[in-house]
C-alpha cells in the first residue's frame, strides 16, 4: 500500500437511511474528526455515496474503514443491520480497503447528548449528528486499537 514512512488514516462511517456521516482520524491514529455528512434523496441510491468517499478516501490517504454496524439494544441484527453489511461489501469492492465493522449502539444518543451539552439548539442537531455519530464511532475503534 505505502510506504513506511507514510501518513495513514483511517475513517470512520454512520451509515443511516439518507446519509452517512463521514469522520477521519489524525495521521497519529490517536483522535478521530468530522469531515461531512453525504446526503442522498433515496436510500438505495449509493453510487454517488461511494464515488464521495471514494474522493475523501484518496484525499485523506485512508487506508481502512471502520463502519458502524446498528445491532439493536438486544444485540440482535435487525434490517439496518443487513444494509449496512452489504453497504459494507459494496464499499469493500469498490475501494479494495479493509472495512471493520464497529458496536455502534447508543453512538446516535451519545452524539445527540455531546451536542446538548455543547449547547447546539435542538433543530441544528439533527444536521451534524451523524458526522458526530461517525467521530465517536471511529474514536472508539481508535482507542480499542491503542490498547491492543
């Protein structure tokens, strides 16, 4: 892939219905920040999802993806579930990168509660609560992997 000298990063994904949140982390693997939030008008229509991060994969030099995968509070694999594993293969295929797939229940209320607490009006939280949603999904994964 590159060199040993090279910057790595990684990024981090919320897949949801219309959007998906997009974080990426510092070249130090050590925090992970926001990028963006790709918006699309139907659900199954992911060509231009993937060709964006596609884009942001090569202008961040990512060289893995960590996506958030919705088990339900059960830990069972519900509908969204199923569509973000074969988002997960799509996105496999199409980038050549390995996609690790991340525990990302209660990441959508954790997200919700950091802006709360940040003092973000109710009515902007929704614009940023999956790029959040994918920070804290990527910042966990990053501290897993620093304590293994």
């Amino acid at each position: 892939m590159t060199d040993a000298g090279a910057i790595m990063r990684i990024m981090g994904l919320d897949f949801g219905s219309k959007t998906v949140g997009v974080a990426v982390s510092d070249s130090l693997l050590v925090t992970a920040q926001g990028v963006e939030i790709i918006r699309r008008k139907e659900e199954n229509k992911l060509r231009q999802t993937l060709a964006r991060i596609e884009e942001l994969i090569v202008e961040y030099e990512v060289e893995e993806i960590v996506l958030g995968l919705p088990k339900n509070m059960n830990a069972t694999e519900g509908v969204r579930a199923e569509l973000t594993l074969e988002f997960k293969d799509k996105l496999e295929r199409r980038t050549g990168l390995p996609v690790h797939m991340w525990d990302e229940r209660l990441t959508t209320v954790a997200a919700d509660k950091t802006m709360m607490e940040a003092g973000v009006r109710r009515e902007n939280r929704k614009k940023y609560v999956d790029m959040i949603a994918a920070t804290l999904i990527l910042q966990g994964y990053l501290d897993r992997r620093g304590v293994e």
